[in-house]
C-alpha cells in the first residue's frame, strides 16, 4: 500500500478548481536529464494556479547532435503552458516564435521578455521555436488523460523495482509493472526484457525502463503508461508475433529502432514520442508486418521516421495493411516516409507490399532525396499506396515526392519488379521553394516499370501547382 501512495504522490494532479492535468516526475539523477534552456508551467482555464511541468533534455540531429528539450503532461481538456526561457539571449518581446505543427494554429502570446504562453484545446505534440533554432527548441507534449492504471498488487504481477538481483519473475505473468523510478534488466544480459504472451507492461508515469523491451513468438501484449526507455538498443522489438499494442510511450535516445516489427501482424502504435540522434535509428520500421495502425505520433528521428519494408533479415511474407494517421513527423537526417527498399531477392517472383495509407500528417523537416520517397528494389512489387491530406513544412535540398525501382550497390542483390498504384492527394508546402530539388518519377528499366501514379491538389505556399512534369517518367 506504501508504494501504491508513493506512485500517487509522485504523479501529481492539478485537482483544484476541476483542473483535469496530471504531471509526472522523473529522476533526474540516475535517470533523465533536466534541460536549462526552458521552465514550463501549466494550467486549465478553471485554475488560477501553475503547475510546474519538468523540463527535460534530449539529443536531436545526428549530423551535428544538440541539445534540444521538452516537456510532457497529461490534460483532457482545455490549458495554458506557461514557457520561461532562461537563455540571456533571447528576449521574448523581439523574438520570432514561431509553433509547429503550423496546421494546429497556435500562436505563443508573450508575457515578457523571457516568458511567453499557449492556449491549447487538446492534447497536442508541438515544437516551439525561437529565432529559428530548431536545434535547441522546446517540444511540448501534451498528452490524452491516461485512461489506464495499474497496481503491482494485481495477480500474477511482476513489480520491477530496486536494484537488486532479487528474482521478480512469476510464470504465466499478466502484469510487469514498472513504477516511478529508474529501472534496468535486472541479472538479465543484453540490456533486454523480454515479454510473454497475454501480458501487460505497465509504465507509470515517472518510469524510465533503461532496457530494449522484446516480444517474440508472443501475442496479446500490450506496452502501455506514460513512462520513459531511455538509451536503449531498440525501444520496442515485436517479431514473429500478433495482436500487440505500444501506446503513450516516450523514447529517448535508441541506438536503433524506437519500434521494430518483423513478420508480426495486428499491431497498434499510438501516442508515442520519439527522440533519437544516432545512426540507423530510425523511428518505427516494420519489415514483413501485416494489418498495423498507427496513429497520433511525434516522430523526431535522425534516419527514416517511418519505413516500411519486405523481407531482410529473418523476416518474409511480404508488408500489406498499413494505416498511419495524424502523425508529426521529423527527420532531421533521411525520409519521414521510406517505402520499398528492401525484399527477397532470392525469390522467383519477389515479394508484395500494399495496401498503405499515409493520412492527416505533418512533415516539419526532411533533409534527404524526398519526403515522401517510394523506392522499390529487391524484386519487390509495390501496389496501393495513398498519401493524403499531408502538409509538409521545411525541407532542405529535398525533393518533395519519389518514386523510383532502383537497385542500390549497398543496400540491394536486384532491382525492384513494379510500382502500380500511387495516389498524392491534398498535399500541401508551405516552406522555401528555393530549398525543393526537383521531385522525380522514375522507372529503372523496360521491364521494371511504374505505371498510375496520380497527383491530385497539390499546392506550394496556398497556390495550385503545376505537377504535369511529374508525370513524364525520367530514365
């Protein structure tokens, strides 16, 4: 009953005056890093008083890493952040600020010359930025009411705490709970936990899990809280597996992938954030993954957000029934979307990937050969794929669309089969057309073709464009 207090505690509630915002704690010892650029606050239209929000660092942007930071709470309704800026240099009066996503229409009121606010309907993920620095900007989280809780007392619980070697384990476990605090893989080696089927793992608010987190040959698992994995290998592995939920999770600092799938289906992503500044951390890769939605996502990543694959490593069957919705993604090096590159060369016939739909999402940065890139390789047949309602921010030497069979010395043994079917439809640019390399459509030979690739109401800055020499097929 003490810990159950203690978690309580540590997850504070604005109650007063109806205030529906919940702010976690983190230790900042042995766990997370509090950033000194910012001081956050937060408060509900019916409260007079500020509830101070952590403020913590995360590494961004692997080409030249930064320190970037970021603030997270819980509200189901209606607040106002406060945000202090404790650099000298700035000063909030003269200051450009400017909030992304642009499409959410938010604009910082300032206070003073070191303090500006927001007003926020909903839970929103947004990027604060002043002058221009996007490389040390301030990312405020305001997440969905967290709906579920948990408690270690649960039967066939496993509480992860302390740091000890004490076995915690429990056969046939329905719960791992981890509670406020720093938690690491106990005896375990290799820096993993793995997770059985028909389990929940429970992050409270104020966890932070320094471990890559396993589901193998498993189904009915569900990742789900509002703690931190912090410095993982991967932050969540599903491979050959079914029927797996990941949501409300942050992720900070993955060698690798945020969330890995490999010849697993039925899995939902929701409400994750990610941070990474590594090589080949991408944000979520699946490789032969069936039926899987994604959806209200903050993606800052320093390779691809989102890629999408066939077969490579152990993984086969090809990728179909993909869905992403209202995601925020961010590639500060690569594509916010990759699609195709790699598959089973060895096959006859190569393998199928369709069925993906791209839908309500915002691009604030690509820095790569397209934002939105379908490269076929691999023998791969790709088909049906929409992109729709896509608003894409600032770009750098970057074309807007690619679509293109390929056969990449590094990266593939053949070139892809075909691309059929690819649809853009209200998308919009609003950053520098004077930063846009020529978006391209290309075949890779007579037998290696694309055929139906639409572009539909595509604008640059409000304005119609002209996309009729995107439909002239390069060779």
């Amino acid at each position: 009953m003490q810990r159950v207090l203690s978690t309580c505690l540590l997850f504070l509630a604005a109650i007063a005056g109806h205030c529906d915002v919940r702010v976690p704690q983190w230790d900042t010892k042995d766990g997370v890093k509090p950033s000194p650029d910012f001081e956050v606050e937060v408060r509900t239209s019916d409260c007079i008083q500020w509830t101070s929000v952590p403020t913590l660092s995360c590494d961004v942007n692997t080409a030249k890493r930064s320190k970037a930071s970021f603030a997270e709470f819980d509200t189901d309704g209606m607040v106002y952040v406060r945000i202090r800026s404790l650099a000298q240099n700035i000063d909030m009066t003269q200051a450009d600020i400017t909030v992304r996503p642009k499409s959410k229409n938010i604009t910082a009121r300032v206070v003073d010359k070191q303090t500006v606010e927001l007003e926020l309907q909903k839970a929103e993920y947004l990027s604060v930025e002043f002058n221009g620095d996007r490389f040390h900007n301030l990312h405020v989280f305001a997440n969905p009411m967290l709906q579920e809780h948990h408690t270690p007392d649960e039967p066939s619980a496993i509480e992860w705490h302390g740091r000890n070697n004490h076995d915690v384990f429990v056969k046939d476990a329905r719960l791992i709970y981890f509670a406020p605090g720093v938690h690491r893989p106990k005896d375990l080696p290799g820096g993993d936990i793995r997770i059985p089927s028909n389990c929940t793992v429970y992050l409270a608010p104020g966890a932070i899990v320094k471990a890559r987190l396993i589901v193998d040959h498993a189904e009915n698992v569900r990742i789900v809280g509002r703690g931190i994995i912090l410095n993982a290998l991967r932050g969540v592995e599903i491979t050959h597996s079914r029927d797996v939920l990941v949501d409300g999770i942050t992720f900070l600092n993955p060698q690798h992938y945020t969330v890995f799938g490999g010849d697993s289906r039925n899995i939902v992503v929701r409400n994750i954030k990610s941070f990474s500044a590594q090589s080949w951390s991408d944000g979520i890769d699946l490789m032969c993954c069936r039926n899987v939605e994604i959806e209200d996502i903050f993606m800052r990543n320093s390779d691809d957000c989102i890629a999408l694959y066939n077969h490579r490593w152990w993984y086969w069957g090809g990728t179909r029934d993909i869905k992403v919705k209202r995601a925020t993604l961010w590639a500060d090096v690569a594509h916010p979307v990759n699609i195709g590159t790699h598959g089973d060369d060895r096959s006859n016939k190569g393998e199928t990937l369709k069925n993906v739909t791209i839908e309500d999402c915002d691009i604030l940065y690509a820095r790569t050969n397209a934002a939105l890139c379908i490269a076929c390789g691999d023998k791969n047949h790709l088909s049906d794929i929409l992109f729709k309602d896509i608003r894409i921010e600032d770009i750098y030497e970057t074309a807007l669309f690619g679509i293109h069979v390929i056969f990449s010395e590094k990266y593939n043994r053949a070139p892809g089969n075909s691309i059929n079917g690819v649809i853009f439809n209200n998308i919009h640019f609003s950053g520098s057309p004077d930063l846009l390399r020529p978006s391209f459509v290309k075949d890779y030979d007579e037998e290696h073709k694309i055929k139906n690739v639409s572009f539909q109401h595509i604008y640059f800055n409000g304005e119609p464009a002209d996309f009729d020499h995107l439909q002239r097929k390069e060779r």
